[in-house]
C-alpha cells in the first residue's frame, strides 16, 4: 500500500470539434480539477503535462504551457509523451514526484486540438519509414483493427452484431455524459446502415479524433489526510510497460511482427502484458475490477480489452456482452463513460479522461451512468510505438 | 504498344522472380532471428547481441493471419486507379520465420473468400503504374 497517491480533484473540457487553441481545454479542465480538490493553485509544486505533436512548440512543452496559462509560480515543470498513453506517463511522473517525497501536490494535465483536415505524410520516396510503407500498400488505421476483429470472427465465433453490441451498449452509457462529444443512441439498423470502412468494421465502430482536455489534481495521502481527504479515491497502481520481445501481435504501424524464431523466445502480447504490473502493484486480482475504461478505438477491440484485462477468459468477451453484463447494471460494467464511441480520441487528454471517469465513478458522482458501489476501477490504452499504460483506482 | 518494364516499387524488398518471388529479409547470425524488412545493425533480441546479418529470401508460403479490406481510397502515398477499386489485405502467418507479414491480397478474392488458417502464397503484382514503368509489389494468393 506504500504506493499509492490520492486524487484530490479532477477536472476536463467537453470533447468536441471545437477548433480553439489546445491551451484553453488544458485551462479549462486544470481550474476545475484544482477547483475541486479545494486547493489553492499555489500550493502546487509540480505540474506534469502531457504533450500533444500536433499544436506546435507549445504543445512539445505542454507542462510548462499549462503553467504558464495558470499564472507562473515557481512550481517545477515536466512533459510526457508516450502517444496514447502520454497523461498515464504524465501521472506516474507526478507520482513519483510524490512517493519520493519531493512534492506534495501535483497537477496533471493533457489537452488537444485536432488537426484540420487530414495530417499528410512527408513526400518522396521513403522506404525507411514503416509509415510511409505501410501507406503506400495500402494499409491504413482501421486496416489494423479490422485485422483484430476479423480474427476474433474466425476464432471465437464473434460476429459483426456483436461488435454492434458493444457501440450500442457505449452510446447508452455515454448519452446522458455532459463531457461527451457524441450523444445519441444508435440501434442496430443504425449500426448496419453504416458504410463498411474495413471488413468487418463500419464507420460508426471506428472512433473518431476530437479536442478536449483533462486534469487531475493528485497528492500524497499524507497531505489528503491533513486537509480532511483521507476518504479521496487514490491512484493504487500505474503501468507503463514496453512491449517484450517477440511481440506477436502485428502492430500499427509495421507491416511485420517479430520473429520468434531464435531459441529460448516465446510470444508475447503487448495489451495483454499492460494490466500484468498493475494488478501486482495494486495487489488484486482481476475479479477485484468493479468497473473499467478501455481504449475501443473499434468497438470490436473493447473485446480484446476485456480480455486483456482478463476480466473474462480468452475469446469469452462477445458473450458477456450479449448477456448485457458489460452496460451499467451488469457484473462488469465497461466503458460507462461512453468510452472512445462517445468522445472521439483527444490523445494526449484521453488516458486521463478515463482516470476522470473512474474517480467520478468511485466517488458515487455519475448520476444515470453511476456503476452502484463501484470501489475498484481499472483503465488500459495502447498508442503506438510500444506505449500503453493501466491504471488502478481504488477508494 | 510495347509492355512496360516491370520494377519493384520498394527496391531490394523482394526478388523480382515473377514465378516463385521471395520477400528478401535478414537473419540474425547469431540467434536466428529473422527481419522484415530487413534489420542489418543490431539484433533486437534483448538476449542476442549481435551485429552480424544474412540477406535471406523469407517463405513463400503460410497462413492467414486475419484478413480485411479497403472499400475506402486510402491516402498517399498509395496511388489509387481512378475509380477506386476496394481491395483485399490479408496478414499471414510464416511458420519457419515465426512472423507475421501484412500485404494486399491478388484481385478477385474477397475477404469473405478468406479464414484464418488458410494456405496462402506469395505473388507479384502491380501496385501502379506511370508513364515510364509498372511498379511491382507483393501479395498473397490463396495457395493453389
Ligand atoms: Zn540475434
């Protein structure tokens, strides 16, 4: 239990497409973390930003842009970057920050602006870059998804209505969330009314990118306790781990997996491996997990996540959700916050967005799409590059 | 009207056999890790340590992996025919090598003609063409 840090306040921006400056999302949600854990911005002495690659020199700097916008008081500065897992970096610098007895209160912030139009990669001939290969043959994002899910088909019996279930299920849940971008519940006919992008995926169970901004305000328990924060939900465990040799998953962007071939070297999978440190060092078990936020960049890969996180067994997942027990209400209730389906990927912002969702849900404080008596929450996203991060949430 | 010459459209990527073509990688000297594309400075195996590498043709042959398609133009640099023509991309499982390696799929095979598991072989084929030349990439067939 030596490791754990306190959520004192959380904070975010709506995601949207709303085409502002990164900075005012990351301000927005920064005061009304701070707001909310009721300290004074002052009284923090670390600001850990997560980058974005996309909003020029200050997005590279965001810790610093962030304190900046807030008003320079001397706090010490520190940006992450780790594609999609670049707020769950950001927040294990701020914790261990923390545990290390350099600091007691710490602000985390990550934010975004999508890039207008589409990015375009860099001409020429360039064969040294798996990206611009794996475009030039043809193989874009969802390529890779569609890979995932068409698998699942194949080895489990998952069918494309079961990865239609999973978008229902996440447009329910988000519908009634004020920091949602999408609110609308989609049916089945909507679902199949929707173009095909990658066989087996349609447009509508391919997550879109969005702006936005989250915050959380963290500090050490002993400092919780002091300004009467004891009870305040706590950060148990993050995961930050690389890949481990022969990654046996074929991974955005490569057109190649490892090989396995030499002696002594066995497969291994990234997602899989994520959750693996952080069970340990919050010290549950899987069947601890009240609630989870995954990365469903596909509706289908909310499935692989489920399993990942080992909250069912190897190609159990389609079966729980037509069972309903993964919507609000059920045994292992995923994505009540509408997950990716609802808010569009902001990256730097996203991983602790799900941070933000679990501390409203373990506080009792999502009215319609509260999990009741949710006291173990776990998330996991993957970005690429072999960065990923999971992170537990206890009350 | 004479034929076009045929060159690859990634050099030194595949052997331009057009009967029994071989994705070219590399082979670690030391553990037998095999690379493709071709990996020619350092091992990344975490326990091999070695710089040492052989240029080696890959299988011709092995399983789907999974499989998908495009029904949407992708973006440059893929150069699309005008009207776009939805393809077939399958990944497929080397058995020696232990890898798995993406390509398109030869026209005429649905994704629906597909399943994991399946036999798969690998052909030549044009990707696109200009003025001066056709250029040759790989894909996978089903074996026959
Ligand atoms: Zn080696």
């Amino acid at each position: 239990m030596g490791k754990e840090i306190a959520i004192l306040g959380v904070g975010m921006h709506p995601w949207g497409k709303w085409g502002r400056n990164f900075v005012e999302y990351g301000l927005h949600a920064a005061r009304a973390a701070i707001a909310d854990a009721g300290v004074r911005w002052q009284d923090i002495r670390f600001v850990s930003g997560a980058a974005t690659m996309r909003c020029g020199y200050p997005g590279y700097v965001a810790g610093a842009t962030f304190a900046q916008a807030l008003g320079w008081q001397g706090a010490e500065v520190n940006t992450s970057y780790a594609a999609c897992a670049s707020g769950s970096q950001a927040l294990a610098a701020a914790r261990a920050k923390i545990l290390a007895g350099e600091c007691e209160v710490a602000l985390v912030v990550g934010a975004d602006t999508t890039p207008k139009g589409f990015l375009a990669p860099a001409k020429g001939y360039r064969p040294d870059d798996p990206d611009w290969v794996r475009f030039l043959i043809g193989i874009t994002n969802p390529s890779y998804f569609a890979l995932y899910a068409r698998r699942r088909m194949d080895l489990y019996g998952d069918t494309e209505d079961d990865f239609g279930l999973v978008k229902i299920k996440n447009s329910e849940h988000g519908f009634t969330n004020p920091n949602a971008r999408y609110r609308k519940k989609f049916t089945m006919d909507d679902v199949h009314a929707s173009p095909m992008v990658a066989h087996p995926l349609r447009l509508l169970q391919i997550c879109a990118t969005s702006d936005g901004g989250a915050a959380l305000v963290v500090s050490s328990l002993d400092y919780a306790r002091r300004i009467g924060r004891g009870d305040a939900v706590r950060v148990a465990a993050v995961s930050t781990v690389t890949p481990t040799f022969a990654n046996e998953v074929l991974e955005m962007p490569d057109i190649a997996t490892d090989s396995a071939a030499a002696a002594a070297i066995e497969t291994h999978r990234f997602r899989a491996s994520l959750p693996v440190k952080a069970y340990e060092e919050a010290g549950i078990s899987p069947r601890d997990v009240d609630v989870a936020e995954v990365y469903d960049l596909s509706s289908a890969l909310e499935l692989d996540w489920m399993e990942d996180l080992q909250l069912c067994g190897r190609g159990e997942a389609a079966s729980l959700v037509r069972a309903g027990e993964t919507r609000i209400g059920g045994r292992i209730p995923v994505n009540p916050s509408g997950g990716l389906a609802c808010f569009g990927e902001a990256v730097p912002a996203q991983a602790l967005a799900q941070v933000c969702e679990l501390t409203w849900q373990l506080r009792g404080a999502c009215a319609e799409r509260q999990v009741e008596g949710a006291r173990v929450g776990v998330t996991a996203n993957q970005g690429l590059f072999g960065h990923g991060s999971s992170v537990i949430v206890t009350r | 009207m004479t034929a076009k010459p045929r060159v690859a459209a990634l050099e030194g990527w595949f052997t331009l056999d057009e009967h029994e073509p071989r994705l070219l990688g590399s082979r670690c000297r030391q553990c037998g890790t095999c690379y493709f594309p071709k990996q020619t400075t350092y091992c990344r195996n975490p326990a091999c340590d070695s710089t040492e590498f052989d240029e080696v043709p890959l299988s011709r042959r092995g399983r789907v992996w999974s499989c998908t398609n495009a029904e949407y133009k992708p973006p440059e640099p893929y150069v699309a025919a005008e009207p776009f023509e939805p393809f077939t991309i399958a990944a497929v499982e080397l058995e020696a090598e232990r890898m798995v390696v993406l390509g398109q799929v030869v026209t005429g095979v649905s994704v629906t003609d597909l399943r994991v598991g399946q036999e798969m072989e690998l052909v030549l084929d044009t990707l696109y063409g200009d003025a001066e030349s056709d250029k040759l990439i790989w894909k996978w067939k089903p074996a026959g």
